[in-house]
C-alpha cells in the first residue's frame, strides 16, 4: 500500500478511509451496505479484489457481494462455503492481528475445498514481501472490537495495487475497516428489522382496525342481543356495551342499560343458574327482566375477551330470545303431565309428585331414627321435608342419611292425637255413568270440569287436584291431620253436590271419599290402592240411593 519513507501516503490513504467508512452507513439496505463494504476496499486500501463473505442463519457464509471484478463476481456471487471450511482457514496462516494471512505456500492445500475464490498461479515472488497471486488475506468482522463477539463475516481481499504485502499500517487500516464494517452490517440489520417490524406492526395494526370495524359492525347490527361485560374487580358484571337487538328485546335504552349487570336483570329464580354459568364457554337459560315488569326466556353464552395483550378481560355475552321455544317446550311438557279435559294433573304427574316424598325406608328403622334427631338437631322447619341451608351434619348417618324427612301417617284411632301426614283422598263419582248414558259424552266432559273446578276451589295453593283416569280424582293434602282430612273430605262432597248446568238442564252427581296416608316404605301405587280400597269401603258404607244424583 505504502513505503514507511512516505508518511504523507498513509495521511492521503486515513483521508479515503475516512471517506469509504462514512459511506458505509449511508446505504439504505443491508444488499446496499455489502456492496459498500467492498467497494470501500478498493477505493480505500489499495487492494484491486474484495470479496464479503456473510454469515447466514445456518451458520455457512454466501458471498454478498464483490467488487474489482466482474468474471470474479459473475464467479463467486452467491456462492456457498461452509462453516467448517471457513473456520479451518481462519485457523491456518500467519496472525495479523485480527487478520489472517495464507501464504501461497501454504494455501495450495485449500484449492480443493468449498469455499469460492479467485486466484491466478503466477512465477515465485523476487523479493521477501512481494504479493503472490495464490496468496490469501482474511479480515473477520467481529460484533465486538478485538475480535470479540459473534462473527458477522470475512472480508477477503486480493491483488495489492503496489504488489506488496500490506505492511504494520496496511494491516491496520484493514483492521479498523474490517471492524467499522461489522457496524455498519449491524446497523442496516437493525434498520432493516425495524423496517420489517414497522411494515409489520402497520399490517397489524390495520388488521387489527379491520378488525375492529367488522366486530362493531358484527356486535350492533347482529339480529340477536350481544353485551360486553366487565370481568372481575369490583365492577365485575357490569354491562359496558350492548347492541340494539338486546335494547329492544329488554325494551330498555342503551345509556339505561349500562347501570346494571346480568344478575341485576335475572329473575329471582334463576340467579343460581346465572351463578353456575362458566364465564368461559359457559351456556345458560334463564329469564331476563323487561322495562314493562315482565320476564323473557333467553338463552346467554359467554365467552371471554382479551382488549390486548396484557390487558383487561371482557365478557362477551350472545342473548338469544327463546321465549317461543320455552312457551312451546312448557305446552308439551303440560301436556304430557296434565289432563287434557281438566287441566288437573294427571295420573304420571300425580303418581311423580306422591313417589318423590316417599322413601323405600319404613318410619323407625334405624336410620330413620338417627335422621329423625338430626332434624331435631337441625332446628324447626323440618316437619314438611325441608331444612335450613348449611345444616347437614349427619352425612354418615347409618343407611346413608341423605337429608330426607321422612312422611309418616298418623296414628290410627278413633282419636285424633294431633299428629299431622299427607292426606291422599281418593275420589269417585256417584252417578256419573247414568249422566253419560243419558246425556252424552259431551254433558258428562262438561260436568267432570266442573267437579274439577270445584275440587280446585276447595283446596289450599299447595295442595294436588289430580285426575286419575274416567270419573276418579285423587287429592294430596299435606300437614293434616285425621279431623282435618275427614273435614276436607266433607267439604269437598258438599261442593260437588249441587246441580250442575249443561246447555240448560241441571244435572247432578254424588262423591264417595276414601282417606288414605302416604307413609315412608310404601310406594305410591300401594298408597293410591289403600285409598281407593277405603273409597269402597266408605261407597258401601251408604245406602244407594244416598250415593245416587242427578
């Protein structure tokens, strides 16, 4: 490159390196500052050939670029050599500092390896420091100076415009060049991962108002009700957002809406399922209040929201109006339990309600009598099967203690000892079938709603009218005792007994009653036929003409 006589030649040469170094960051792309790096070496440190070898992913290293020749470029451009070929070079030669320097004698062994070059043979050099065409010099491109950090890439060079071999200052313009090289080969790294990720945090955020405009539009123009809730703190519930379809099913006023949560709209009933529901895929259905005082069956599923990241959960809650399908679900089910003449329950419906307060344990077995002192223990409210919330400290009593009061009859006697049971009376008609045979079909419907009628009339709200079947009605009575059941029965008969109007003529029927008590350790097949057998027994009882009307 120089003479040491000639120190003004190393000043000129510091001024193009200076130059050469400050274009390197003024390339716009890494493909840029490659090519900037190369032709650094010939504008600014006398060499005629450069080649940079750039690491890739993998760990080999492609040629990036070339400068001083085109048939060495259009020879070694994007060429390939592995990692282990390069590593075994940088290992051999002489050390320059960073730099490694393979003399002709020594690089023939080279020739044959993966690594693409440019060399030319050529005669025996004439003096000590003459360049020969086979020799090989090497700057590695260091993260860090010293040739510290991770390796970025080789610069090669060949072909020294003075045809020597770079001497102490040569070597170290090569080194400083090869090091404020590596900077800038980071610095367009950066630059152009900061432009990917701006290119991409643009599409993301473009994707993302998309997004956010078709959900908008998703959530307010859907044809069912949406809401978003907030989802845990104190406010957890809260309804932030709904659309319109939920405004005009609730019949309320968005701005309105936002004052309550869910829990704040549900019927009393249905807030244990509201409750239950998972906030996450959960699935519920239960009525919600309107405006006007009323309830709508809805169904709601949730689902959650993240707003970003590392931000707040929202509830997403879809409502859908299912009053049609539970008004037509609670038809079929009324249907299938109750008397299609009467409107009374029917025989499966009576038989369901008088098997689930029976029991297959006897009163006074053993585990009765450890489930009898723990409803003492428990307190009051016991006597009708029903116990505080939060009193069950009898889980392990014998026979498996589950909660169940049981129903015990009162004693039989002519006596009434105060004791109270579930009264089944069982009730016949007398002279029913003459009213058929003489009148119709048509008169005998209308009086058997009658009687049905009049059974209800006579009742209290809690009690069952049910129809058995023909002109059978079966009424369960609980918390009487045997006075009381013969009151009611009597009551009963006198209500059925007068005249009964069909299309202008009066008609009348009689009842016979039988008293039966549903008791723990009997089914209710065998209740029914105790009481039906007393209702004969109590029909026989009286003469015939007293049992006939009409």
């Amino acid at each position: 490159m120089e003479t040491e006589s000639e120190p003004y030649v190393r000043l000129a040469t510091l001024r193009q390196l200076h130059q050469v170094v400050a274009e390197l960051n003024t390339a716009r792309s890494l493909a840029d500052t490659l090519q900037s790096v190369a032709d650094g070496v010939i504008a600014g440190l006398g060499f005629e050939l450069s080649a940079v070898n750039l690491v890739r992913p993998d760990g080999d290293l492609v040629v990036a670029a070339v400068a001083g020749s085109a048939g060495a470029e259009a020879l070694m451009a994007g060429r390939v050599g592995s990692r282990s070929s390069w590593e075994r070079r940088l290992s051999m030669g002489e050390r320059w500092g960073n730099l490694c320097f393979i003399p002709y004698t020594e690089g023939w062994v080279l020739d044959d390896d993966d690594v693409p070059q440019w060399h030319t043979a050529g005669p025996a050099p004439r003096f000590p420091d003459e360049w020969h065409p086979m020799d090989r010099l090497f700057a590695p491109m260091y993260s860090q100076a010293n040739g510290g950090g991770e390796l970025l890439g080789v610069i090669s060079v060949d072909r020294p415009r003075n045809g020597r071999r770079p001497g102490a200052w040569g070597q170290e313009a090569l080194q400083m060049y090869a090091f404020q090289s590596a900077i800038a080969i980071s610095n367009a790294r950066l630059r152009a991962n900061m432009q990917r990720a701006l290119v991409r945090l643009e599409r993301e955020q473009q994707a993302l108002r998309a997004s956010e405009e078709s959900f908008r539009q998703a959530f307010e123009y859907a044809p069912s009700g949406m809401a978003v809730a907030e989802m845990g703190g104190d406010q957890h519930g809260r309804l932030l957002r709904t659309n319109d379809a939920l405004c005009r099913l609730l019949g309320r006023p968005a701005s309105a809406m936002r004052r309550y949560s869910f829990s704040d709209l549900v019927h009393p009933e249905d807030i244990g399922t509201l409750l239950r529901t998972s906030a996450e895929g959960g699935r519920a259905e239960l009525r919600l209040a309107r405006r006007d005082g009323t309830y709508v069956w809805v169904s709601l599923r949730n689902s959650v929201v993240a707003d970003t990241a590392d931000g707040p959960r929202f509830l997403l809650t879809h409502v859908e109006d299912i009053e049609e399908r539970k008004r037509h679900e609670l038809q079929l089910a009324h249907r299938a339990s109750h008397d299609s003449l009467t409107g009374l329950p029917n025989s499966a419906e009576l038989r369901a309600r008088l098997g689930a307060r029976l029991c297959s344990r006897p009163p006074g077995s053993a585990a009765d009598a450890y489930a009898s002192s723990a409803t003492i223990a428990a307190g009051p409210g016991g006597a009708h099967g029903y116990r505080p919330e939060g009193k069950e400290p009898f889980d392990s009593a014998p026979g498996g203690y589950d909660h169940h009061v049981h129903t015990v009859a009162p004693a039989e006697g002519a006596e009434d000892d105060g004791s109270k049971g579930l009264a089944v009376l069982f009730c016949d008609l007398d002279g029913f079938k003459s009213i058929n045979d003489r009148f119709g079909h048509h008169t005998g419907d209308a009086v058997l709603i009658e009687v049905a009628r009049r059974l209800t009339s006579g009742v209290r709200d809690g009690d069952t009218v049910a129809r058995l079947g023909g002109d059978e009605f079966v009424v369960l009575a609980d918390g009487l005792g045997t006075a009381d059941a013969q009151d009611l029965a009597a009551r009963l008969r006198n209500a059925i007994i007068p005249p009964i109007r069909v299309d202008g003529r009066a008609v009348r029927v009689g009842a016979s009653f039988g008293i039966g008590w549903a008791s723990c350790g009997m089914t209710a097949e065998e209740v029914l036929a105790s009481a039906d057998q007393r209702m004969y027994i109590e029909k026989r009882s009286r003469s015939k003409a007293g049992r006939r009307a009409g």
